[in-house]
C-alpha cells in the first residue's frame, strides 16, 4: 500500500442543469465518437496480482507539476484497486498492439500473464513494447456519475517504439504519415 495520501475533490457546482438542458443521449455519443483517442492500458497492482483496463479518457492537465488525470467506470474489476493502490501506470499501446487492447477490454482471466511487462518500484507494472508509459500516484480524485477521476502526479515516465494505437468512431487505427507540420 502507498503512503501516497489521496484528496477527494468535491465537484464545484457552477450551474443548474435543467431537463430542458440535457443532451439527447444518442445526440452525446454520435459527437464523442468523432473523437479519436490514443488506446491505453491503466494497470496497477493488489496483493492478488496485476490489474489492468483498456482505456482512453486520458488526459494531460499541466506540466509543472506533471499531472495526468484518468477517467474510470466505477463497474470495472480495475477501479478498486486503483482506489486502494493510490497509484498506476498508464501505458499507451502502439499500433502494433490492437490484441493488447483487445485483451484488456474483454474481462478474461490474468491479462498479464500473456504480456511481456515489468514491475516498477511499487509493484505497478509497464508493458512491454508500447510507445510510452507514465507512473502516477493519485493526487486526488472525484467521483462523477458512473465514473471516477483520478488525478495522477507523474513519478517516472518513459519513451517507447511510435507510433500510438488509435481509437475512432467505434474502430482500431494509426495516425498516419504525420506529414503535416504545425503552422
Ligand atoms: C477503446 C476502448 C477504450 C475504453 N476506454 C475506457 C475508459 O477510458 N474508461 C473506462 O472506464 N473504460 C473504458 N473502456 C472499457 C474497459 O476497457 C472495459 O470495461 C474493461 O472490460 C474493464 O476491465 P476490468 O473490468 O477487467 O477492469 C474502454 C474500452 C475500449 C475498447
């Protein structure tokens, strides 16, 4: 267990939301499935052994101090044991790595014993072959309707093998040539 001391953020109210004002439910997921995500594994570790999820509601929040937040369904076999751990990897698969993601979206039994990883200091593991991962400790976390934030401070982070694995409009894809510069 991590001496790690967790803040649980109460989510400031800045507006009444009215009936009137909520999206059509199909209206909301048409819109979010035009945005492409990079695929993830959040992993972490328990006294039972590694857990992990595929995941894309990542998201960088500033540099000084490095901070990632994550989004997670509280449903998941992973979620507690992020919430007892107070710490986690983020591991962004590459595009070779489709049956990673595959494996870690499917709820089979001990995903990693058939992939390749390591264990970090505090037992929180990073696949092996992916293009990045990030080792977070949680800083700080509010629940938000089914799910729950995680703010993670950065402890150790590493570069892998480009380019990330990509998620769009319900389907696996790559980012391309990359042949457009910033203008
Ligand atoms: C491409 C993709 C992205 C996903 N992103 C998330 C996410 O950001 N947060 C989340 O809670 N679940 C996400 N999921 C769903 C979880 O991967 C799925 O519920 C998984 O079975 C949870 O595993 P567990 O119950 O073993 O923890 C995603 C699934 C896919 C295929």
């Amino acid at each position: 267990m991590s001496t790690n001391s967790t803040v649980a953020l109460p989510i400031t109210k800045i507006a009444n939301v009215l009936d009137a004002d909520v999206v059509e439910a199909d209206v909301f997921k048409s819109v979010l499935r035009q945005m492409a995500g990079t695929v993830t594994v959040i992993a972490t570790a328990s006294e039972d052994g590694l857990h992990g999820m595929t995941a894309t509601a990542v998201c960088s929040v500033c540099a000084d101090p490095p901070t990632i937040l994550i989004v997670v369904n509280r449903s998941t076999r992973t979620h507690p044991h992020i919430e007892n751990k107070q710490a986690f990897t983020v591991n962004i698969l590459n595009d070779g790595q489709q049956d990673i993601a595959e494996l870690f979206a499917s709820k089979g039994t001990e995903p990693f014993a058939k992939v390749s990883h390591k264990l970090l200091n505090d037992g929180c593991p990073a696949i092996s072959g992916t293009a990045g991962y990030l080792h977070c400790l949680t800083q700080a976390q509010a629940v938000v309707g089914t799910h729950t934030i995680f703010i993670g401070r950065v402890i150790d982070a590493g570069v892998g093998a480009p380019k990330p694995l990509v998620y769009y409009d319900g389907k696996y894809c790559g980012v391309g040539e990359l042949t457009r510069e910033r203008l």
